[in-house]
C-alpha cells in the first residue's frame, strides 16, 4: 500500500445501534485510540445489517478517509454480512483462517457440544488481509492494506473488540503510518459553573486558537475542557500546553477541580481519602442520588459513612430531630432564609439541621445535607429547582447555600448534587465556606 494514513473513519455496523438498544461505546474507545496515534477521526457512521446500506457507507467512507474501521456483523447468523460486504467492496472474497477455526472447534470439542456448520463463518477473512486473531471470543478481524484505502475489520463486542485492536490492530497500524505526531489531550473538569459561563470566561482563547487547541462541553452537570496539541512526545507537549493552562487556571481556577478525566464525586472521594476523613449524607429532594454518585467510585466505603433518605418530614424528626415546628411550612418562600422560625422543610435552617445531624449520627468528620423542590411540582411555595444544601463538619454549625436550578427532575437532583460536592471540595482545598 502506497497512500499515507492520515485520517481514519469509524463505520459501525448493527441495526441494534439504530434501534437505541445498545450504545456504542466502541466508536468512542476507537477514536481515543486513533487520535494517539496521530490520526484525525472526522466522522462515525452507524448502518444496519443491510448489505446495500454497509456497501454505500464503504464506499462514501473511502472518499473521505484513508483508514475505514468497521466494527460489527462477524457473527454466525445470516443477518451478519459485514465481512463478505466489505470484501466485495475490496475487491476481494473472503477465505477460511485455519488458526481461526481450530480455535472455535476446540471450544467446542473441550466443552463436549456440537458445532453448528454456521459457527465456522466466524473464522472467516478476507482474502490478502492480515488475520486478527480474537483472544476473547470467535470472530477473526481482518487487516487489509489497499490502493484505495485500508480498511480493519473488528467485531462488535466491546470485550472482543478491545483487546483485538490493542494487541494485533495497533501494531499492524504503527507499521504502516507516516512519522506523524501523536494527539495529546489534558481534560480540564470543572464544577459550580455552567457551560456558557465558561465559554464567556474562554472565549478569547477559543476564537483565537490554533495549536494548542481547546473546546468546553458539558458533562453530567459539569463542564469539561478538552486542550489538545501534537507533539513529538509527552514532555514536548506538556512545554506546548503550558502556557495555555496557566490562562486558563488564571480565569477560571476557582472552578477547576481536576486536570484529569475524573468525576467530581472521584475528586471529593480522593480528597478525604488523603486527609483520613469520611463523610455522611442526608437526602431529601435527591433521594438518594449524592449517594450513589459516591458508591459509584471504587473504594468509597473507606470514606463514605452512608446516609439517610429523609424523603418525608416524619423521617427527617425521627432519624434526624428535625423539630416539627421547623418543618411547618412557611407563610411565603421569602422566609425560608430568615432567622425566625417557621422554616419548612425546604430552608436553609432545616438543610443545616440535617447535615448536623447526620455528622453526628454517623460519626462522620463531613456531612451534607440537600432538602428542596425536584420538581415538576412546586414545593412549599418554592419553584421547581429551589434546593437548599448544606455542609457541616461534626461538633460545629453547619452552613447552608441556596440553588436555583433549571432542567427537568432528573436534572435538578443531579445538579444539586453537584453543587453539593463542589461545597464540599472548597471547603477542604481551600477553607470556603460558600459557593
């Protein structure tokens, strides 16, 4: 093969990926790796197991991409034509891997079942490719090298595909590409800021870029910032980086909680890992989201105590000692934030009460508490998205902020929750006691 890989397109295949009944994750794991290794991925097309539609997106691909990576379809049934669509495309037919299929008759012969005739179609390749050998499952990919393009052939699973392309697809590629540098990319993550407020902040940097580049997106109510450069290696990009993230750091630093691709509940968790401290949580409005944020990081039981779901008033007296006459509900939202009771249940002083208490209950060094209206209904007065939080250190006053949120259910439980970790996390990085 003669052309020079530049540029790769991913092209999936599997009418399950149009029906929404899986997501695909490959075309994800695929571009990441691509772009280390310096090659632009401009486009992924999903298509169903639909000989003409695969052959029409090959043949638009090949246009438009010196590298077509097409995932899917390797599989026993007769709805899985992938492999003989795209030798046709190449000009080619497909042929029998030996090592192929000794593998999947073995598994058979071990396990003392019968093999279907259709299991062997699973070692078939194409003609002139380089097998890939499929160290977790049947299916064989395929490594070709033509005039018009090159081409690999993975299956779907992502269990299958991952290895197969990290242990035979990679290194067949590093033999064929040009002295091209790699990507490298630095995922900037930040919270208690949204999207278009940090573009605001950016927006200079992003009209103006050329090498380092950088664009924001938002991610699981937080903001992320991809910054990205080529470079010979990791030193030299870090020296390419440098300057930019300074700036960056020096207008938006306050927000700025991890220079890596982590959650914000991973940061919280890695924090408290390191000061030896654990936290509590009581839930009203969020019912539980705060905690399974944080049981979602590995490790969390070491510093995550566990939590109340005081989803109704009767639970917030009786686990928490919240006082009745707290939890009447105002005459107007407006005192929800004064000093004088009654409070409600959505209030500043019935959020603090509740992290306090939940401190001392579970004799955590942290607790935050999160009380308000979810929506779609309104809630003691209080507009959809009107969350009170709180944070207390045991044994001293808690303090409370109030959110305003937008977004549907779903949204505002996971914002509060959000804003709830990021009190936390300037609380112990930085002494703030606000958000």
């Amino acid at each position: 093969m003669n052309k020079t890989l530049e540029s790769a397109e991913i092209i999936a295949v599997g009418t399950e990926l149009l029906l929404g009944q899986i997501a695909n994750t490959n075309a994800q794991y695929l571009s990441t790796e691509l772009a280390g290794l310096g090659l632009n991925v401009f486009r992924h097309t999903a298509v169903g197991d639909n000989p003409a539609r695969i052959r029409e997106a090959l043949e638009a691909a090949a246009e438009r991409a010196d590298l077509l990576i097409v995932t899917g379809g390797l599989g026993p049934t007769q709805d899985d034509v992938t492999r003989e669509v795209t030798a046709e495309f190449l000009g080619e037919t497909v042929e029998m891997d030996a090592a192929g299929l000794e593998k999947i008759e073995a598994f058979f012969r071990e396990r003392g079942l019968t093999m279907a005739e259709s299991n062997r179609r699973q070692a078939l390749t194409i003609r002139r490719s380089d097998t890939l050998p499929n160290d977790t499952g049947m299916a064989v990919g395929s490594a070709y090298a033509g005039e018009r393009c090159a081409l690999i052939l993975l299956p779907g699973p992502p269990r299958e595909l991952r290895p197969m392309f990290a242990r035979y697809a990679v290194p067949w590629l590093r033999q064929r590409l040009p002295d091209m540098q790699p990507l490298y990319s630095r995922m900037l993550r930040f919270a208690g800021i949204g999207e278009s407020s940090l573009e605001k902040q950016l927006l200079d940097l992003i009209e103006g870029q050329q090498d380092p580049t950088l664009a924001p997106y938002a991610k699981e109510g937080e903001v992320t910032v991809r910054v990205t450069t080529r470079a010979a290696n990791e030193q030299e990009a870090e020296e390419k980086l440098a300057p930019l993230l300074r700036e960056i750091r020096k207008r938006v630093g306050d927000h700025l909680y991890a220079e890596t691709d982590i959650p914000l509940e991973q940061a919280v968790a890695e924090l408290l890992l390191a000061r030896g401290e654990r936290l509590a949580a009581a839930e009203s409005c969020t019912g539980g989201k705060l905690s399974d944020l944080l049981t979602g990081v590995p490790g969390s039981s070491s510093v995550f105590a566990g939590s109340v779901v005081c989803y109704t008033n009767a639970v917030k007296q009786r686990l928490l000692q919240v006082p009745a006459d707290w939890l009447e509900p105002a005459p107007g939202p407006e005192q929800a934030d004064t000093a004088e009771p009654p409070y409600g249940a959505v209030s500043a002083r019935t959020a603090e009460r509740l992290a306090e208490q939940a401190a001392a209950l579970m004799e955590a060094d942290w607790a935050l508490a999160l009380t308000g209206a979810a929506g779609p209904d309104p809630a003691e007065g209080h507009p959809p998205g009107t969350v009170y939080i709180a944070l207390a250190r045991r044994g001293e006053r808690a303090s409370a902020q109030k959110l305003l949120l937008t977004g549907d259910r779903d949204m505002i439980k996971l914002k509060a929750c959000k804003h709830a970790l990021f009190f936390l996390w300037k609380r112990l990085v930085k002494g703030v006691n606000s958000l």
